[in-house]
C-alpha cells in the first residue's frame, strides 16, 4: 500500500515539475531579416498587454472568446514594422499574413479560448485570431488561411 502512495506521490510530483517546466518553455521564436530572433514562453506573452476577441471560426461551433497578445503589441514590443508576417505552424503548415492586415483588424495571438489556455487540441497553444463575426469580408478562405493555428514561429519580412 505505501509502494502505491509512493508512487502516486512521484507521479504527482513530476506531472508538477512537467508543469512548470513547460510554463518556461519557448512556445514562439521571432525572427527579423536581420536573423536576430526573439523567444517567447507563455509567461512573456502573458505579460504583455492582453486584447480578445468574441468570434465564430469555421473549425468551431458557436462564438468563442479568444484572449492574448494582439499582434500590434508584439511589433510595437519588437520595435519592428514588417510588411508581412510569415506564420509557421507545428505541422509545417504556413502562411504569409500582411501586417496591413493584422493591423487593420486587430488580430491577436490567442493564448486562451473561454478563459482556458489553450492546448494543442484545441489549436494551441497559439493561435492567430481574426474578428470574423464583426467583419463578414473576412469569412473567405483567403483570411482563414491567415489564422494559423498552432503556431510556433513568426518571421517578420
């Protein structure tokens, strides 16, 4: 019986230890034409100031409230002003997503959805969020594509 509680003890610990460990992770890396990166955890992002967005995607059902770092306020922490934002997902997927763009529609990145963090089975544990139930011209599949889910890098060109 105390083999067992041990045991259920180690594994509550490390599970504990998994957790913090992965608080301090790098979830997204930056990158400039310069080469210079910059590396993000959670808890940077979270930092930072936070916006959100109240939408529907076509990949959920209902509006969710998306909360995170909206783009403008990461350029601005970068003191950067690309023309374009190529966004890579964990699964190699990509896509280039004009800055006039983001801008234009105060995109964020989503750390969290209904108050959650995200994760990658829900699309996390960052996803590019755009308002599509306030702007209908943006329910086309050209701006679905700019809404990388799971995204890891961002290379600003």
């Amino acid at each position: 019986m105390n083999t067992w509680r041990n045991s259920l003890a180690t594994l509550a610990l490390l599970a504990s230890t998994a957790h913090a460990a992965a608080a301090d992770d790098v979830i997204l890396t930056v990158s400039r034409s310069t080469g210079q990166a910059h590396h993000f955890t959670l808890q940077q992002l979270a930092a930072l100031p936070q916006a959100s967005i109240t939408t529907a995607t076509p990949w959920t059902t209902g509006k969710h409230l998306y909360r995170g770092v909206a783009i403008s306020t990461l350029l601005q922490q970068l003191r950067i002003a690309p023309q374009t934002l190529k966004v890579h997902a964990l699964n190699d997927f990509w896509a280039r997503i004009p800055t006039t763009v983001a801008l234009q529609y105060q995109a964020i990145l989503a750390t969290h959805v209904d108050g959650q963090p995200m994760n990658r089975r829900n699309k996390g544990p960052l996803w590019i969020i755009l308002p599509l139930s306030e702007h209908p011209e943006l329910n086309h599949e050209k701006y679905h594509n700019y809404m990388v889910w799971q995204a890891r890098t961002i290379e600003a060109e």
